[in-house]
C-alpha cells in the first residue's frame, strides 16, 4: 500500500514520540536519584500528553500520580518457567499474542513476565492490584514495555520494579487505542498505591 503525504507524517511523529520516551527512560535508568528521575518523568510525560500528535489524549493535562515511595521500587528475580504461548486480552476485539518466558518474584510474591510477538516484540509487564477499578484504571496498568521504551534496568540479574513508574495504557485515556490488558494471573493482592491513578475522562475496559 502507498504511504501518502498524511501518513508519512504520522510516522514521523511516531518515530519522534518513540525517541522521547527511549530518551526518558534512558534518563531514568542513568539516574543517582530514583525521587528525582521519577519528578523528570511525570514532567516529560505531561509534556508528550499535552503537546504531542502522538498522545492518547492531546490536550489531556490531568495525569495524577500517587505520592512517590520509595518503598515500591522493588529488586525482583527473575526465574525461567517453560516458555508457554499466550494470548492477552484486551480493550480491541483481537488478543495480543505473546510468550509467558519467567517470573518475577519479590517479597514472597510473583508477577509473570511476557515476551510480545508482535510489532518487533519486546518484554511486557502490566499488573493489576487492588486499587485497579477504583483509584487506577481497571483494565490494570504497565511497569515494563521495552518495545515501546518503558524499561526501568536491572541490578545484576535482578529486574528494577519500580512502581512508581506503572502507567496507564493508551486505552485508558480513548477508546480508539487497542491495548493489551494484564491477564487475571498478574493480580497483586495489595494496594499498590504508587505510579499513575484512574484518569478522570470516564473510560473503562470493555474487554479483559
């Protein structure tokens, strides 16, 4: 199919909303200060959610996040588990796939890791917990997209989980966005009362 002059444009805006973030997290990961590259990260993303052609919502400038605690950023090993092929519903009417390779596990608890098959793949870490529905979003939200940039690093051989930087997906701010959503295994028993809160603009998921 041609690309006419529009989408080429939308491309184009793509490939520069996609360098921000890599950049942003990039900063994220450089950082002494995890307080202060956590305050750098809400700024740029009110900026990209304001100004961007790109965003979920342009315009939208009513991201709110929980208080910053430090004792949600969180060191997890990750074990193997036999790769297993799965298909993540979501907000659209066709499922996501991808590969369920390890887990997560910290304090005594476990969150399964996935690797998406499509668009170039990547590793994939939403979750829900109990504030899910009510505080933040219902469908869940996202920790870890690398495909996308959202990648927090590693210690060693332990993944950063810092959930002070769990997001919203795109679905969550509009409609025409098709997002995975976190599968029910990825459900935190706690109140996970860190990273971004339910948007105020009356959306929910109409799949799980």
């Amino acid at each position: 199919m041609a690309i006419g002059e529009e989408s080429v444009s939308e491309v184009l805006d793509l490939l520069d909303w996609k360098r921000r973030v890599f950049a942003l997290y990039a900063e994220v990961r450089d950082a002494d200060d995890p307080w202060a590259s956590w305050e750098r990260w809400r700024l740029v993303r009110a900026e990209l959610f304001r100004d961007h052609p790109q965003s979920a919502r342009p315009g939208f400038e009513g991201l709110e996040y929980f208080d910053y605690d430090p004792a949600w950023r969180l060191l997890a090993e990750v074990v193997p588990v036999e790769p297993e092929s799965r298909k993540i519903a979501g907000s659209g009417p066709e499922p996501v796939a991808a590969t369920r390779f390890a887990v997560a596990r910290f304090d005594g608890q476990e969150l399964e890791l996935f690797w998406l098959e499509a668009y170039g793949g990547g590793l994939f870490l939403p979750f829900r917990d109990a504030t899910s529905g009510a505080a933040t979003y219902g469908g869940g939200r996202y920790l870890l997209d690398t495909v996308k940039g959202a990648d927090l690093g590693a210690d060693g051989s332990r993944l950063v989980l810092d959930f002070n930087f769990a997001y919203n997906p795109s679905c969550a701010y509009d409609t025409k966005w098709a997002c995975p959503l976190s599968p029910p295994a990825n459900r935190l028993a706690a109140a996970v009362e860190a990273g971004e809160k339910k948007p105020e603009v009356g959306l929910e998921p109409t799949h799980s």
